[in-house]
C-alpha cells in the first residue's frame, strides 16, 4: 500500500473565568485582560489568542431597562 501525505489542523481550546468589579462592560474586559497579563500560569501563546467570549453582569441583565441594556450591550 502506497503512503499518502496528510495535512492535519488540531485545534485546542481552554477557556478561564474572572470575576471583575467594574462599572461598565468595557472597564470590566479591560480589566480582566490585565488579570490575564499579571496570570504567571498562563502562557504567552494563550494571552496572544485571548479574546472575549462572554461578558455579563452576576445575575444577569434583567435589572436594567431597555435603554440602559442598549448601553450595556455597546459598552457604553
């Protein structure tokens, strides 16, 4: 049986979850990359690919009214 050459793509991913005080969803990422940055466990391959998956207020975004969700939602 004749060989064959293969291409194979082998993707990993880890996630890791920060608890941030913050008044806004913009300072609350901001802050949590710092985190990151300071997380001597973490590579620095990893904190190159890191990015932001999910970002929500404990207990989620009922509380607040329509107009303050729009903001919410667009960083403001």
């Amino acid at each position: 049986m004749k060989t064959k050459t293969y291409e194979i793509e082998i993707a990993s991913t880890t996630y890791r979850t920060y608890y941030i005080d913050a008044e806004s969803p913009k300072e609350a990422q901001t802050r949590a990359f710092e985190e990151v940055d300071a997380d001597w466990e973490i590579s620095k391959a990893w904190k190159q690919n890191a990015e932001v998956v999910f970002c929500e207020p404990q207990g989620g975004t009922s509380d607040m009214s329509n107009e303050e969700f729009g903001k919410y939602i667009r960083g403001e």
